[in-house]
C-alpha cells in the first residue's frame, strides 16, 4: 500500500514537472494590432491611409525570449475590412513595406515582453523613419500575442455610430447604433471642425440607457454654435473609435451640431470679405465646412475644406483669420500644379457653408 502511494506521489510530481516545463514551452504566438487611431481622439489618428491591423507571428524560447517575428498576414481580409484589400496594395503596403525592410521585426528579437513594451517606437533608437505609425502597431501586436491579447476590430457601423435624435435646450439625445458589446465610453466632447477645443467635462451629464445616449449641459448659453465631436471609446478594447473616414456629415464618428441663432441676414459679403451682424467670427471660421468656388460656365465647383473627407486637416486657403477672401490664392495639386482659386476678367459663385450657421453664397469677380 506505501509503494502504491509513492508510486501515485511520484506520478503527480511528474504531472506538475510536465505542466511546469509546457507553460514555458518554445512556440509560435500570433498579435496584431491597429495601425490608425494611435493618438486617439485628437485629430491626427483620422489620417487615411493607414487603416489596418499589423498581424505578426511571434517564435519565443522556453524562457518567454522572442527568436523571431514574421509577418503573418497584414493586408488579408481581417487585417483590412473585406474588400479593401486591393487598396491596402496600392496605398498602404509601401508604408508597411519601408517598417519592414529597416529592420523593424528584428528590432524584437532577443526581448521579453517587458522589455518590447519599454522600447520607443516614435522617436527613440526604435524608430524607423517614416514609419511611426506601423512601428507603433507593430509593437502592440507583439505585445498583443506575448500576453493573448486581440487587437480591436473594425466597427460594422455605416454611418454615425451615434446618429442625433435631438438637440433641444441644452439636451442632445443620440440614437446608440454601435454593437451591443461595445462598452461605450465618452472620452471627451470638441467643438469645432478641427476637433481640438474641448468642453470642459464637469459641464455636462452622459446617461446612456434604452438604446439613446444622452447628453445634458448645465447652463446651455454656455454653448457656441458650431460642430460637437462625440469621442467614445470601447472600454473593452474589442473595437476600434468610430471612424472620421467618409467626411465630417458622414463618417462614424459620431457628433452633433449647435444653432449660432443668426438668420440669413446676419452673414453677408462685403466685396472683400465675410461680415457678421453679431458673434464671433473666430468661431464661424472654427465651423467652416467647406467654400465652393464655381466659375461661370463650369461644371464643377473647386471646393475648400478645412477638415477633409479622410478626416485630415487640409491646405484651406479660400478665407484668412479675418474673413477676407483670398483672392489671389493659389491651389497646389500632388503632382506639383498650381491653380488660381480666382482668375481676372471671371465671374464666380461662391457658396460658404459652415456648421451651425446659414449658408451664405455671393458672387465674385476678380
């Protein structure tokens, strides 16, 4: 009976060895991670291209030590939403492709998890030029399959992930439209189109509750006019932010807008430049969503945005800090042209549309 029980002892010591020695067996681990919204929510991460998860296998010893890092995938449908593989080609890929060919999977070798999540991917020894974003996403993919951790996935939201219901009296009411397991979080609300002016937070309530958020300010006058970005967040780390991809009205990115209370005849154009009635004309500027410039006889306006369609901040040139129109701006194109946003001797319709406000449209000769 003894040598049964030493026997059965000696069987568990060697369970728990064996157990022991495979938690910390050599294998291969798979990560990936987002390449945009690194900076989230102030406006640079809305930048479009890249928009993609690095995917990476991960080869680590007995010890916990990477051996080896491939990529494993970036570009596939998962890696990029379904049908935007092609693109990711075109547009992404040499991003990726500059990350890969300095030397940025090697840059893991050799570390443990703690050490890959101490190493500066921006702008230390780490960096790779021209490649931040990718640097930084690759690191988080590492990190990612070293812990079992996802990367967040795309929403499968078309349109404003949090459409407006209403915004009445200081009480905005947004239908929820994201996943049901997104855990919705709102990082901050920001006033205008460049997303930069943030609302002080102890000025307003968030409830969210039977398919609405809503959102309660306390002392409504204390509101400006304008366009009101909604950053929210999945406290879960399952999804990505609603997406500025699409245009200001059109994107994800969830955002309502406030009435300035000025009437069409409050904005008018003085020969030179825009006048107002009343308000501030920092603040109508802060809302511009675009100045279309259509010459007589043309199809096609020339459009001015502050805030492009990829979420990017543009080379808008059409209006000064002070309202006064460019008249002899010039557009410069990718390729290097350049054209006159006004020719002499031309008549022009210009349409200025801003969030909040009327639309104000006059013509123009140079």
């Amino acid at each position: 009976m003894k040598n049964v029980r030493l026997v059965m002892a000696l069987v568990m010591v060697l369970c728990m060895a064996l157990t022991a020695c495979g938690a910390f067996a050599a294998q291969t681990l798979e990560g990936d991670a987002n390449v945009d919204q690194r900076n989230y929510p102030s406006t640079a991460p809305f930048i479009h291209p890249p928009f993609y998860n690095v995917k990476v296998a991960v080869d680590v010893d007995d010890n916990g030590v990477i051996t080896a890092v491939r990529d494993n995938g970036t570009g596939t449908t998962g890696s990029v939403q379904e049908g935007n593989e092609e693109f990711w080609a075109n547009k992404n890929k040499p991003y990726f492709d500059v990350a890969v060919n300095g030397g940025l999977f090697e840059k893991f070798v050799g570390k443990n998890v703690d050490e890959v999540k101490a190493m500066n991917m921006t702008n230390g020894a780490d960096a790779i030029s021209g490649a931040t974003m990718v640097c930084a996403a690759a690191q988080e993919a590492v990190v990612n399959a070293l812990e079992g951790k996802a990367g967040k996935t795309f929403l499968p939201v078309e349109g404003s992930a949090l459409p407006v219901v209403s915004v009445e009296g200081g009480v905005v009411t947004l239908t929820n439209a994201l996943p049901e397991d997104f855990d919705l979080q709102i990082t901050d609300i920001r006033w205008g189109v460049r997303n930069e002016e943030v609302v002080p937070a102890d000025s307003y309530t968030v409830e969210a509750a039977d398919g609405k958020v809503v959102i309660t300010f306390q002392n409504p006058d204390t509101l400006k006019g304008g366009y009101y970005y909604v950053n929210v967040v999945d406290a879960s780390g399952k999804y990505r932010s609603p997406s500025f991809e699409g245009g200001l009205a059109a994107a994800q990115a969830p955002y309502f807008v406030v009435d300035s209370g000025l009437s069409a005849s409050d904005i008018s154009f003085d020969g030179k430049a825009i006048v107002l009635a009343k308000g501030s004309m920092a603040d109508y500027l802060q809302n511009i969503e675009h100045v279309q410039i259509l010459a007589e006889g043309a199809e096609k306006a020339t459009e001015q945005e502050i805030v492009g369609h990829h979420g990017t901040i543009g080379s808008f040139i059409a209006l000064d800090e002070n309202g006064v129109l460019n008249a002899d701006g010039v557009v410069k194109a990718r390729n290097g042209s350049e054209n006159p946003l006004f020719e002499a001797g031309k008549q022009y319709t210009v349409t200025v549309a801003a969030f909040g406000y009327p639309e104000l449209v006059f013509s123009y000769a140079k």
